[in-house]
C-alpha cells in the first residue's frame, strides 16, 4: 500500500488517516454499534464513579490495557439513562481490540497492517517494528 504525500501530511499532522473502501460500510456501520454499546457499558460503570476516577490522566493510564471512554461535561455530569451519555464521549481509548474481537479482528487484518507498515516504515536503530504488528495477527 502506499500513499501520497498528501495523506503522509494528514497522518503526521493528525494520527490518524481514512481510507475510503477498504472495508465495506456494512462492517463499518456494526463497529459503530458495537463502540455505542462499549460506550453505553462504559456509562453504566461512570455513572456511579467518584469524579476523580473520570479524570482524563487516570482514563488514559487504564486505556491502553482495556476499553476506556474520555468524558467531557461542560455544565453538568448527566445521570441516568446511559444513552444520555453518550454525547459526552469525546473518544474510546487505545484498547478497543483488547476487549473485543471484532475490533481485533480488523485491527490485524491485512489492509490495516499494510497500511501500517507502509506508515510507520522502519526504526531507526535498524530492528523491523513492523514485524510486531504482524505477530499479534
């Protein structure tokens, strides 16, 4: 896969980048609801949670093993209905493809390696990174 120095730009300046048809929008539409769903548990959980524990810096230290959300409630924290929270998660953490296995499925499946590999090219100290990725597919 290669891409143009256009969407290199995109990738460096934003950390991520969209790739129009690689997956079908059926596919994509299920992993939508299934985030929902991960989010609608996640409210579940913060609704009866100490305000400290929904501190961005704690939510990111746990994020990276699980599914965590990142919260933000300009007036007022909501209770209730989680679905009401819902608006309030301004991401999902790094970990989505830890907790589930459709997540993980895409994440290594080969369209998304060689996307990137051909991103993040080599280390600099000369060892194949890439080959990592590859290894938890």
């Amino acid at each position: 896969m290669r891409f143009s120095e256009e969407q290199l730009a995109f990738w460096h300046a934003n950390g991520y980048l969209v790739e129009p048809g690689v997956f079908p929008r059926d596919r994509c539409d299920e992993l939508s609801e299934r985030i929902s769903g991960h989010v609608r548990a996640a409210a579940e959980r913060a609704a009866d949670a100490e305000p400290q524990d929904l501190d961005f810096w704690r939510t990111l230290a746990r994020s990276r093993a699980t599914l965590e959300v990142f919260w933000y409630f300009p007036d007022r924290r909501p209770t209730g209905d989680p679905k009401e929270w819902e608006q309030f998660a301004t991401r999902v953490g790094h970990g989505p493809h830890n907790v589930d296995d459709r997540f993980r499925s895409i994440c290594f499946s080969q369209p998304v390696v060689s996307g990137f590999k051909a991103l993040i090219g080599p280390r600099a100290d000369g060892a194949d990174q890439r080959s990592d990725l590859e290894a938890r597919g």
